[in-house]
C-alpha cells in the first residue's frame, strides 16, 4: 500500500528526488470521535501553555539578562571577512530538491451516526491525487466525486450527488534579480454538476447541526478546565514582572546615560562615522488564472425523485494580480435558471440567460477594499 524511494546525485551540485506512491487509502471520519480528540488535544496542551507564559515572563525582565545585553560595536570588515568563507562553503555544498507524491483511489468517509450499523456517509473519492515539485509546482486530481450511500450496504446503495470532475493547479516561482520575483498560478476545473435532493439537504444540516453543537459543548469545557493554581501563579508572576520592570528600568536608564557619554564621538571622529546601508525595495508581482469550464445544480424533488430547478453557470474566467500588494480581481459569467414543468413534462426559463461580472480592487495607502 506504500512505496518511497529517494534518490540523492553527487558531486558539487547536489540533487534530492523523493517518490512516495499511496494505494487505495480509506479514511473514515465520525465527528463525535473528532470533536472528543480535539477536546482532549485543548485541555492536554492549554495548561502548558500557560505555565510557558509565565516562565518567559520571568526570564525576559531579568535585569541580569538586560546588563549582558549591553553590547560594544565591533568592526564591520571583521564581521564580512568571516561570512564570506560561510558564503562560499555553502555554496559549494548546495543541494536542490524535488518531490513525487501520488495517491491512488483514496476514499473520505464522513459517517452520520457512528453508533449503528446501517447508518447514512457521505463519501468523497478521487481517482488519483498527483502532487509533484521541481521547476515548478503542480497538483493534480482526477475523477472527484461524491456520492451518499449505506454502510452496510456500500457497494448497492451508491447515490451520486457530485459528479466526477478533474481538477489542474500549477504554480511557478521565478525569480528575477535580486530586487524582483514572479509568482504565477493557474487553475483549470472540469464542469461540476451537483445533484441534490431533499434528504441529501437534510443530512448535511444534520451533520452540520451536530458538529457545531459538539464544538460548542467542548468549548465551554476547554474554558473551566485551567487549574485555578495556573491562574494563581501567572497574577503573582505579572506582579512580580511590573516590580522588576521598574528597577531595571532604573538601572538599565543609569547605564545607558554612562556609556553614551563614554561612547559619544568628538568632532574628530564624527568624519569616520559610516552612516547606515539604506535598505532596497523588492519587487514582488503575483497573478494567479482560473478556468471554470461550468457549474451546474440540480434540485430533485423528493415526492417524484423528479428535477425541480436547474441552474446552469457557463464557462468564465477569474483573474487575481497582486494579492499581497494593491490586490485587483475581474471575473464575469454567464447564468440561467430553468424549472421543470410537470404538466408539460418540460424546462421553462424562470431567469433569462443573462451576465454578471465583479471587479474587487483594494488599496494599501489608505487600506481601502471596494
């Protein structure tokens, strides 16, 4: 079921290739069981946590800490003339890397009710999951889908909500300079065709209603459950930080005063004062692409197990540049909604084929989003 492999080259120039193959795995998730785990995950690490805070509280209002931190200058020459040999010998022992990881028919079970037998899942499955790293980044998935069905009877009872669909992703990092990169990324997704019914409505609001109700039970546990001997020890360990704060800000005041008169350059040695490297602005620009061939929903009513309404999203674009700066996003689509005419046995339009677009634009000097 698994397979690695690692490769390594020799020579100056280094090459890492790490290969791992994942057959069939099956995953099976019950939220009862997740929320129990994340619960006992919160009271286990919480307390630690607290007594870390206070121990780092401790330690960084020492003023013995503060009086070593006190520092004299020292020549920049000295400094250059060690990193360049550290330079060069990591260069010379520079590796690259580059990774395969490829999952095949891999299964997601979501259960609804754990504690019988014939209980309802949804399962999602993908036929292949390809994520690979060398020039570039991609990730591929073939044949996504979802379906609802019986545990105890898996094979039969198979009721497709989501079609399969592939979905393509690839993103390249290029650098230009040492002042400018490039980062682009493109997503292509195969049409989606989603199925619903009444009860597959009903399911998800169960598990939906479910989880959100367990996250707030263990939440209100996670709150009550720190000691009240932690609670204790941090309010003494902040009264006696503010205590130490102040005296060593005294000493720390008296000092900096001595070494600045001590320190401080006569008209002579003002001239050989270098004054600081001014730092370089670096040009980061971002695009990402991505191409939805179509959406398409489909409710099915649960009387006849006849469609109801059919909204349909043609194919169209989304253009996003320069998220982490002045971000600028566009896309526009074309859509329609149709219902289904018992009477007639036949589609009618309830919304003429019509198109909407968005264009999302956000400013850094002032922050603005619009």
């Amino acid at each position: 079921q698994f397979m690695a492999s690692l490769t390594i080259s020799g020579g100056q120039n280094r090459h890492m290739i790490a290969m791992l193959t994942i057959d069939s795995p099956r995953v099976i998730f019950a939220m009862d069981y997740l929320f129990a785990v994340q619960a006992f995950a919160n009271t286990a690490f919480a307390p630690e946590e607290a007594e870390t805070v206070a121990t780092d509280s401790d330690d960084s209002t020492d003023p013995d800490d503060q009086e070593s931190g006190v520092s004299t200058p020292v020549d920049d020459s000295s400094q250059i003339a060690k990193e360049k040999p550290r330079e060069e010998f990591s260069k010379e022992n520079s590796m690259t890397m580059s990774f395969r990881v490829n999952v095949v028919d891999a299964q997601v079970i979501l259960i609804a009710n754990p504690t019988i037998s014939n209980s309802e899942a949804i399962v999602l499955g993908t036929k292949q999951v390809l994520l690979s790293q060398q020039n570039a980044s991609t990730l591929q998935v073939t044949k996504v889908g979802m379906f609802l069905c019986r545990m105890d009877k898996f094979e039969t009872s198979q009721l497709k909500v989501l079609d399969d669909f592939t979905i393509q992703m690839s993103m390249d990092n290029q650098s230009k300079g040492s002042n400018s990169s490039m980062t682009s990324i493109s997503i292509d997704i195969e049409p989606l065709v989603l199925r619903l019914s009444l009860r597959d409505i009903l399911l998800a609001l169960q598990i939906i209603n479910k989880a959100s109700e367990t996250m707030s039970g263990n939440n209100n546990k996670v709150e009550d459950t720190e000691p009240g001997k932690i609670k204790e020890i941090t309010g003494e360990a902040k009264a006696g930080a503010s205590k130490r704060k102040s005296i060593a800000a005294q000493a720390t005041s008296t000092k900096a005063r001595r070494a600045s008169r001590s320190l401080a350059p006569t008209n002579g040695d003002k001239s050989q004062v270098k004054k600081a490297p001014q730092t370089s602005i670096v040009m980061k620009r971002e695009e990402l692409t991505a191409t939805m061939e179509g959406i398409r929903v489909i409710l099915i009513g649960d009387r006849h197990e006849l469609p109801l309404i059919d909204w349909s999203v043609k194919k169209f674009n989304v253009d996003v540049r320069d998220w982490s700066a002045a971000m600028t996003a566009d896309t526009s689509f074309d859509t329609y909604i149709n219902v289904y005419n018992f009477s007639k046995s036949a589609w009618e339009p309830l919304i003429e084929p019509w198109q909407l677009g968005f264009h999302v634009s956000k400013d850094q000097d002032p922050e603005h989003l619009s």
